[in-house]
C-alpha cells in the first residue's frame, strides 16, 4: 500500500470514528481522534474539542439528542496536513412549540487535519449547512414557527437554529452554507491550511 493510500484510509477511520463515537458517548476513544489544541465549530458551540466533550455530555444529561450519519468522503493531502470534506446529515428531535419535531440538515463536515508524530488528528472541524427541514414526529401535528425568528438564520440551518434557540442554545448565525461569502472564506482557510499558513 502507498502512503498517499495509508494516509487516506488513517484520515477516514478518523471521520467515521468521529460519528460513531460521539454519538455513542465514547468519549475516551472520541477523544483520542484530536489533536491536543483542537477546536470544533458548530451552529450551537464554537470552542475547544475537550470543552465540545463537557457540553455534548452534559446536553446529552439534559435530554438533548443530538446524531450523525456519513457519506462519501474527498481528501486533499499536502504533506503533513489535509483537508477532508464528508457528506453528513445531522439530526435533531426536541419540542418546538409544543410539537414533537425531528430537525434533519444537510451538509458536509469540513476538517483540518494534521499529522504529528506519526499520528493524524482533527486540529478544527467545521460544517457547511446545505438544507435542513423540520418534521413533527406524530402524523397530524404541526407546531406553528415564529416566522420572524425563522427568517433571521441562514437558509441552510434555518430550523435547526429555530429549535436550537428555543431550547436554549446560542446559535451562531453567519456559517458557511451551500454559497455565498462564508463558505468562500472556509475555502480559502482551507487552501491557506494546506500551503502551512496558520488557523
């Protein structure tokens, strides 16, 4: 096997593990897929990935569940760094205005990674929110949204962000989405992190 090949498939058990693990709250094996200084990005926590360990459990304790499925990966490797990009739906059940709802979004998983010591590991992860939709988990019932609030995040996390605020989350409202100036910005992160500029 190449080193391009063991490099690839290293990178991938990483994102598949990062999923896994998480959702099944492995967070000594979860952990182990960072890099010390990591960070993580999302619509609800932007920080360090040990702190994005704290928050996840103690959500989890309060009844928020939160999971992940994966699709097909495309890895861009320039010596010790690598951008990887994944198809991901995230998805979301909570009451929104009193209905039951699963929220599902859209999008790909954007991550730095480096390799250090001979090992590879997240340094940030990003996400790129695409589309999302909200459905009431019983047939018949639909909870009536706040139009207004509705409206004020991006189109491509919009109810996602509408049930995240109502449960009581801090929901950032300027991340990159299927186009615009955000995601031209991630891109040209990305680009700088492969020429060995740093995050």
């Amino acid at each position: 096997m190449t080193k391009s090949a063991e490099d690839n498939l290293a990178i991938r058990a990483i994102i598949e593990n990062w999923v896994l693990w998480r959702d099944a709250r492995r967070w000594d094996r979860f952990r182990t897929l960072w890099h010390k200084d990591a960070a993580m990005c999302a619509t609800w926590f932007q920080g360090s990935a040990e702190d994005f360990i704290k928050v996840s459990q103690d959500g989890f304790d309060k009844g928020v569940r939160i999971f992940h499925m994966l699709g097909g990966s495309t890895i861009d490797i320039k010596g010790k760094r690598a951008i990887a990009q994944t198809k991901i739906s995230i998805a979301q059940r909570a009451n929104v205005e009193g209905v039951e709802c699963d929220v599902t979004c859209y999008g790909r998983a954007y991550d730095f990674m480096e390799k250090r010591k001979g090992t590879w590991g997240i340094v940030l992860r990003r996400h790129i929110y695409e589309k999302d939709r909200l459905d009431p988990v019983t047939s018949g019932k639909a909870p009536k949204l706040d139009k207004k609030r509705l409206a004020a995040f991006p189109d491509g996390y919009r109810h996602l962000a509408y049930l995240q605020s109502k449960i009581g989350y801090t929901v950032k409202a300027d991340l990159p989405g299927i186009e615009g100036p955000a995601l031209d910005a991630l891109y040209a992160q990305g680009a700088a992190w492969l020429k060995g500029r740093k995050l």
